[in-house]
C-alpha cells in the first residue's frame, strides 16, 4: 500500500465538461431521442455511461428528430450552420472559453488581420475555430514552428488553443513583438483552469515518488498535465481507468503517490484510482 497519496485539488471536471454532462444527462431524462455531434467530451467512460442511458454519438451530421447537442470542443461554422437549418432541437455545449477563441478568431479576420492560432491543428476545438477565418489563418504548435508565418502580412492577430501551457503561447507572443514592421494584435484565449491544474500536477510531482495523471487517452489537455509531469519526474504515468495501475508493474508499497487528472475525468474515476492504490 502507498505510504501517501496526494490528491491535486484542480483535478478533475472543469465547468464546461460539468455542464455539457449535466446537461446531457437531463435531455436523456425528459426525452428520447438525443444525440452529440461528436463525442460530447474528451472521456471514454462517461460517453459509454450517457450511452448506456440513450445517448447516440453521431460522427457527421444527420437530420434527427429530437434533440442534437454540440460538443464541447465546439464544431465549425459551417456545421453550426447545417444543424441548425435542420429539423432537429439543437442545443450549444461548446465550453464558453471555447466559444471566446472562436470569437476572437473571427473578430481578427473580420478586422483585416492573418489569424495565428497556437495549438494542435488536428485538436477538434481548433478544426472548429479556424473556419471562424476561412483560410486567412496559420497554426503552429510552438515557437519552433513560427517560421510558417507568411512573410508579407503585417498584421498578425495572436490567440492561444485554451489547453495548451502558458509557456507554449507567451513564448510565441514575445517573439512577435520583435518584429518592428508588424501590427499585432494579442487575445489571451488560455483556460484558466487548465493552467492550474498543469501548474498544481507540476508542483506535486516534484515532491512525489510516483505520479498519476488519470484521463482519457484521446485527452489533449490529460496529455499535456502527463508531459509536464514527466518532465521533472520520470516514474509519471497516465491511466485512463483504475484497471490500468496493475498493468504499470509498479510496486507502491511505501511510496509517495501524486495524483492530478483532466478536465474530462468524473470525480469517480479518481475515487475508484484512490481505492485501488490502498489495495495494492
């Protein structure tokens, strides 16, 4: 058995996960037919627990009667607009920080400048930002990547994948605000709370023996807590569910365990982590 475990205080849902769930789980109350256009958010488990009570996941969009809830991530434009025109009840769970980068991108392109979004292009939340700019716009994972910028444009309008560490995005800003012959123009799209959990995971790993980032593999923001971890300590791992501590064939006995989770990840998951590893 672990001789400490020390549980992060950001772990788990964030509010926008929170809501979209809730809100699911009351459409599966008062009616039958209810869909997401996508997985409505990034947690294997609980979209296997809201299917279990009805929910149909649909991967391109249908006219369904019932009812249609977009996903947290947020979608394109152009599907918002085809849901809508259909005959279905349509129900917006985008996360209202997402919301907020995709209303930034279009407040930039809309005032003439070339959008440079920092972030993962193939992430969902970013697929459905950048249609906000057609195809003014350019996407870098970091600063080594800023060379893609196209040369002529000057003026350049700086947001930030709301996932993605503090450090990625400022370090990209300050690089800008060197080039004299350009206009910049900088919207902070960061989640906050993605932040504290990322700088809590940090400090806890620093002082554990073992650290535990539970959540979805297909969790962007899970992924990024779990790299930053295993940056300052090696023995980090992420696990989707608590069947998963057996495989890691690690002995606990006597050890410090840190444990810090996503922003998909239900409180039970991490309570069931916790009962497992005063077993083990």
């Amino acid at each position: 058995m672990a001789k400490k475990i020390i549980l992060a205080d950001s772990a788990g849902v964030c509010f926008g996960v929170e809501k979209a769930v809730s809100t699911a789980e009351e459409k599966l109350v008062q009616e039958q037919n209810v869909f997401s256009y996508g997985p409505l958010i990034h947690n294997p488990q609980t979209i296997e627990k809201l299917e279990n009570k009805g929910l149909k996941v649909l991967d391109k969009i249908e006219n369904k009667k019932g009812t249609i809830i977009i996903r947290a991530h947020g979608i394109t434009i152009d599907d918002q607009k085809t849901l809508e025109s259909n005959d279905s009840n349509i129900v917006d769970m985008t996360c209202p920080i997402v919301k907020k980068l995709q209303f930034a991108v279009k407040s930039l392109y809309e005032n003439g400048f070339h959008v440079l979004i920092v972030g993962d292009h193939k992430h969902p939340e970013i697929i459905g930002a950048k249609s906000y700019a057609k195809d003014d716009i350019t996407i870098i994972r970091d600063l080594n990547q800023l060379d893609q910028l196209p040369k002529e444009r000057r003026k350049i309008g700086v947001v930030a994948q709301t996932t993605i560490p503090v450090e990625d995005f400022w370090k990209v800003v300050e690089k800008l605000k060197k080039i004299e012959q350009i206009e910049l123009k900088i919207i902070d799209t960061l989640c906050d709370d993605i932040h504290n959990k990322q700088i809590e995971a940090v400090e806890i790993a620093k002082d554990v023996d073992i650290m535990l980032v539970i959540g979805g593999k297909n969790s962007s923001n899970t992924k990024e807590i779990t790299k930053m971890c295993k940056d300052i300590n090696s023995e980090t791992h992420q696990i989707e569910t608590f069947d998963q501590i057996s495989d890691l064939n690690i002995n606990f006995k006597d050890k410090v365990v840190g444990i810090s989770a996503g922003a998909s990840t239900p409180p039970w998951l991490i309570k069931k982590t916790i009962d497992n590893l005063m077993m083990v």
